[in-house]
C-alpha cells in the first residue's frame, strides 16, 4: 500500500483555489499553502493525512494570522469516514476553520465548510430535560466522570424508594406505595418494571422479583443515603 503524503493533498488543493481566482504558493513561513486573491483575505490550508488535536491546534493558531483558515485531509471510504467527516466538519464550524477533502485516487475535492464565527444553538427541551433531572435528583449521588452503567438517575431513585417500601411492607398497594413514596407515577413505573425489580401479584398489588430482592441487598447502601437525604413530607412513612 502506497503511503499517503501530506504532499499528495497539494495539487489538488491548489486546483481548487486557483479556481476561485487565488494565485497560490505552498510552504510560505511556517504554513502549508497560501491563496492570495485581491481585495480579499489571504486564504491558509493546512495539509494533513488525517485529523489530529495536533492539526487543530496548528490551524487554530493560524487564526492569529487570517481568519480564512482551512485544514484539508484525504478523504477516505467506509462508513468510518464518513462518520469522521461528519463529527469533524461540526468541530470545524464550532472552532471557525474551514474543512476540504481529497479523494486521493482522483484528485476530487470537496469543500464541507467555509471559516465563519460559530454561535451554538441552544436546544431549550434538552436544557428543560437537564434541568429536570437536576431538580428530581436527591442528593449528589454521582462522582463527574462516571460511566452510565453505574449512574444513579431520578428514574433509578424513585425505583429504589419503590424497593425500600415493598422490602419492608411485602406486597403493598400501588397507591399506598404512591402516597407514602409521594412518587405520584409510582403504579406506572411499577408496572414498565424497566430493571425488572417488580411484579404484579393481583391487581394494582406489587411485590418484588427475585431480581429486586437482589437488588435491594446490592443497593442497601444507596437507598439508606437517598432516604437519609430526601426532604420528608406529611406522608413520608418510609423516610422515617
């Protein structure tokens, strides 16, 4: 397999340039390629057979010099690459660089984004979502940085409230165990089982599974701490 260039990338680039009206010259200082076109900003390319922090950071810092800067990488083939192009022209847009591929084979040159400032738009139901789930959550029962097997959600919380009455109380109505859980949903998220922690053994009566008289030994320690933290109500028989 023949290895690729950085070189390989140059006349093509250069091509494309030169046919937008840029006279063009490679290794100018310190940068890869310069396009110079009257009355406009000169134009800088960096060249690199495949996307690094390292090329980001080079192109970042060209930015010192113009603010049409671009980074250019071969362009290859697979789903992998595609994925690549995708994830890399969104950081390209969000840090102001431009993007170009080369199909190698071919010399094709595809121009994914221009240098342009980047203001994110924000996604109001995610940040409701977010800020939900801050609300919901007892206590900080998660280290920052751990791997969402092990999180402890809201959702997680209130199934282990759930756990903690019918442990203690055995089978147990789902609307006692709403009023004293104050988990208004409390029949619902009994009933989704979504950790397979509950059954139904008569209706509207819940009872733990053999998978939730398990889990309430592994998470003797969690439900103690949730209890301990969660601000007591009127009803709260089982905070006490």
């Amino acid at each position: 397999m023949t290895r690729i260039r950085e070189t390989d990338l140059y006349l093509p680039v250069k091509r494309l340039l030169e046919g937008q009206g840029y006279t063009v010259k490679g290794e100018i200082g310190a940068v890869d390629v310069v396009a110079v076109r009257d009355g406009d900003e000169p134009v800088i390319v960096e060249l690199k057979v495949g996307f690094s922090l390292s090329l980001f950071h080079q192109a970042i810092a060209r930015q010192t010099i113009t603010d049409a800067v671009y980074i250019a990488v071969p362009r290859g083939t697979g789903r992998a690459s595609m994925t690549a192009i995708a994830d890399n022209t969104a950081l390209c847009r969000r840090l102001g660089l431009g993007l170009i591929t080369v199909r190698l084979p071919d010399g094709f040159v595809e121009l994914h984004c221009d240098p342009a400032p980047y203001k994110p738009r924000q996604s109001k139901p995610r940040k409701t979502r977010l800020l939900r789930e801050f609300a919901k959550l007892v206590g900080d029962p998660n280290s920052g940085g751990s791997t969402r097997r092990t999180l402890i959600t809201a959702y997680r919380q209130e199934a282990l409230l759930c756990l903690r009455m019918l442990t203690e109380q055995g089978p147990t109505k789902a609307s006692e165990i709403a009023r004293q859980t104050r988990i208004a949903h409390a029949r619902r998220l009994m009933a989704d089982n979504h950790y397979g922690w509950f059954e139904r053994v008569s209706t509207g009566i819940y009872a733990l599974s053999p998978k939730g008289l398990t889990a309430a030994a592994d998470y003797a320690v969690e439900i103690e701490k949730l209890v301990s933290s969660r601000v007591p109500g009127p009803d709260a028989a089982i905070a006490t």
